[in-house]
C-alpha cells in the first residue's frame, strides 16, 4: 500500500473520500456500547500510536504537512515542520511536546498526514518512534532545499528521542525500499515500496522490531542501526497485508495485525503470531478482523485492535471505527466499544483501561482548529 509523498491513485482516492466524510461530522460523538468513554486530551494533530511511561501517556502526532505544496493536482502533498511526540497528563489533559519539528506529508487540507505514526517506550525518558515513508520517494526540486534535506534526513527512520533531542537509529525505510524493489513480484505493480509504520522497543532497548505497512514486512533493527528484513507477510484475498501494529504477548511472541489494502471485504485482516527463537515462522493467530490501525496487549493479557472502520477501507467513514478484543484463534472480534471517529493508535493502562487515538486521519482543522483526540475507555 503505497503512501507518503509517493501516494498511489486508489489510496489517494480512499483518503480523499474519508476527508469529504469528516465536513459533514460533528467532532462530538466518541461512541457507543457498554464501555465508558472519556476524553483525556483534544486538539491533537492527526494523532495515532500510544505508549505509557512512568504513569504519563506519550502520542506521535503526525502533524498536518506544511505550507510548501507540490503542483496542483489530484495527488497533490504538502510538506512541513509539524509532526511531534507528546506527553500528556492523564488528569489534567494538559499536552506537552517532547519533540517536534519533523518531517510531515499531507494533503493541502491536511488530510492523509503522515510522519511519526508509531512509537514505543524503552524505558522512562526513552522513546523510540518511527516516521514513515523513504528518503527514496522524495523528489527533486518541488520543495525548498531545506526541506527536501530534512525529508531524505527522516522519512522512514527509526528515532531515539531522549531528554528532547532525537538521534537517527536505523534507516528502514530505505532498506525496505531497496528490498521492495528485489521482490516486486509479491505485489506485482505497487513494489518497490516502503512505508513504516509500527513499532516494538523492548524494555532494555535490545529488541527493536518495525513493521512496514509498504513493504508488508517485520523488521529488525540491532544495535548498530542495521536493519534487517525478517519476514514478509503474505499478501489477503485482494492487494497487500498493510501490516500496521506490533506488540510482545505474554508469552514472549510478538503480534502482528494489519489493515489490509483496498478492494479487501470487512473481516480480512488478521493477527499473526511470530516467535523468532521458538518457531521462526509466522502463523495466523486470528481472524476476522477489519482495517487494524493499533493493536497490543492490556493489563490482563487480552489481545486488543482498534478498527479504523467496521466498514472496510474502501467504504471508511467517521462513526465507524470500534476496538475489540481478540480472543486466540478466533474467528469473530468482541466489540468493546464502536462508532468511533478515525481511531489509529492503541495503549493499554492500568485496571484494564484502553487508551485510543481517534480523528487519526482527517483534515488537520475543523471548526478552527486540529479535531485529533485521545479517550480513555473503561469496559
């Protein structure tokens, strides 16, 4: 599924008619069923993946692009400074920015947003987050020399951040990129691509693991900033796999969900089991599910996802989007809550509380300002 500042035609088209949906929504309703639901934090932009440490809630924001725009047309990208990682205060709501100014694509209206998409604390005081995209996909001459520096210098990159400064730590955007281009009959007419979007830092800092949602592989990053391609994952009924999220069980195997790409049906998407000591071969560990965006495991070792929408990506609108629990090897999620806006990334907290990003992809203004919540939903 081809995106960043290279978007294919029927993603482009996807996102346009999502943007279209949002107009016509209030930002207001946050959802239905038997869950409580709170606010926690609002005006965020284009926030997707969550991550707690040391009791505060840290989001990427994906920002909104910027002012300097490629020639007018129906692919039209946008690129700026406005991509960041925040912390935020679970009881006052208050946003603070831990890093900013990175890289960010979107639209003109900031619709289809992409930057830092995924993130993962090692410990408290160290994040790690991946920015989408690859330095391979940015063009000459179409933005200001600065900025095209600053493209090639982060998109696709793996990012330590820590005490407000950030270090490149892995080029995989690039080295997906490359291997896409070796391995284009897999999904013959959209390789070479490259798009990273999940991320899993372990504890320690050791294991550092990105799954990318171009090039539908799990990737591993070592110590010495190589990146390595581990595993491809197969290709649904319809496009590519689009795998968007990754967390370690309790049982020390990592999971894989995915989004799937257009012209796939509701209940496509699975979750897939990967233990690279034990068996190093993945295997469906569920199915049924529909347009994953954030998954992982709560407090009480339930396999949670957050559906962007219940209606596929092709049919994507606001109200649509739900998180469920996935029970192993089932082939229906439980819906814990749905009619959520957009909802991207996922976090668990304490007493089995779930912490979702919603408005994760919209228009970065809306009714005068960026619409990208956080909720807090107790089951």
């Amino acid at each position: 599924m081809r995106t960043g500042i290279a978007v294919g035609a029927a993603v482009a088209a996807v996102l346009a008619a999502i943007a279209l949906g949002v107009a016509a929504v209030s930002a207001g309703a946050q959802g239905s069923g038997g869950a409580h639901i709170r606010v926690i934090a609002s005006g965020l932009d284009n926030p997707r993946d969550l991550d707690f440490a040391g009791g505060a809630l840290y989001v990427a924001e994906a920002g909104h692009g910027g002012g300097h725009c490629s020639p007018a047309g129906p692919n039209q990208i946008c690129a700026g400074l406005t991509s960041k990682i925040s912390r935020i205060h679970i009881r006052s709501g208050v946003v603070q920015h831990v890093v900013g100014h990175l890289i960010s694509t979107a639209g003109a209206d900031g619709s289809a947003a992409t930057g830092v998409d995924g993130i993962s604390i090692a410990r408290p005081g160290v994040i790690f987050g991946i920015e989408t995209g690859s330095r391979d996909t940015v063009p000459s001459g179409v933005f200001p020399a600065r900025l095209t520096r600053a493209a090639r210098a982060q998109l696709g990159r793996l990012i330590k951040v820590q005490m407000g400064r950030h270090w490149r730590v892995g080029d995989v955007g690039h080295r997906d990129f490359v291997w896409s281009s070796h391995h284009q009959n897999l999904v013959p007419g959209q390789f070479p691509d490259a798009n990273p979007y999940g991320v899993f830092v372990s504890s320690n800092g050791r294991q550092r693991w990105v799954v990318d949602a171009g090039a539908n592989t799990i990737d591993r990053v070592d110590r010495r900033h190589r990146v390595h391609v581990v595993k491809f994952i197969p290709n649904p009924p319809a496009s590519d796999a689009v795998p968007t999220c990754i967390d370690r069980g309790p049982d020390g195997a990592y999971y894989i969900s995915e989004l799937t790409g257009g012209g796939n049906a509701p209940g496509s998407a699975r979750v897939w089991r990967f233990a690279p000591r034990d068996h190093p071969r993945l295997t469906v560990w569920a199915r049924g599910l529909t347009a994953v965006t954030g998954c992982g495991f709560d407090s009480r070792g339930r396999f949670i996802a957050v559906e962007f929408s219940t209606l596929g990506l092709d049919n994507a609108a606001p109200g649509t989007g739900a998180v469920v629990r996935v029970p192993p090897h089932s082939t229906t999620p439980v819906t814990i809550v749905g009619g959520l806006n957009f909802p991207g990334g996922f976090a668990a907290g304490p007493k089995g509380r779930l912490f979702v990003s919603t408005w994760s992809i919209a228009p970065a203004k809306n009714n005068g300002g960026p619409t990208g919540r956080v909720i807090r939903i107790t089951p």
